[in-house]
C-alpha cells in the first residue's frame, strides 16, 4: 500500500474534496482517500498494483482541478 498527499490548489468550496473523493468509485485500487479543502490537498492510500500515481492525477484532472 502507497501513501500519497496530492495538493490541489484551486479547491473553491467545502464540497470539493467530497467531489474529488468520488473518483474512488473509477478507480480501483484506491483503499483510503480524504480531502481537506483548508489544507488543499487530497490524501490517497492505493495499491500501485491496481492503480498508479498518474491514474489519480488524471482522475483530478478529468474533474477540473490542478494538480500541485
């Protein structure tokens, strides 16, 4: 299992990290994920077995938001 911190910068709203914590239901892999919009990042806990790194950012990506 993989630890990973994503920060993204251009969080608007409370409701985006609920948002951003969505894309475990298309990814598999994703064991944990948790937004934090004070701290703008995105922790995910995966298997890089079933889903890597540039997967998740794309996930971010797809839905409009950068990834720091």
């Amino acid at each position: 299992m993989t630890k990973k911190t994503f920060k993204i910068t251009d969080m608007h709203c409370p409701s985006c990290p609920m948002r951003l914590e969505g894309i475990e239901d298309s990814l598999p892999g994703i064991h944990k994920i948790r937004g934090s919009y004070q701290k703008q990042n995105l922790e995910v806990e995966f298997d890089e077995a079933l889903v890597s790194e540039d997967q998740i950012r794309g996930a971010i990506q797809k839905l409009g938001y950068t990834v720091g």
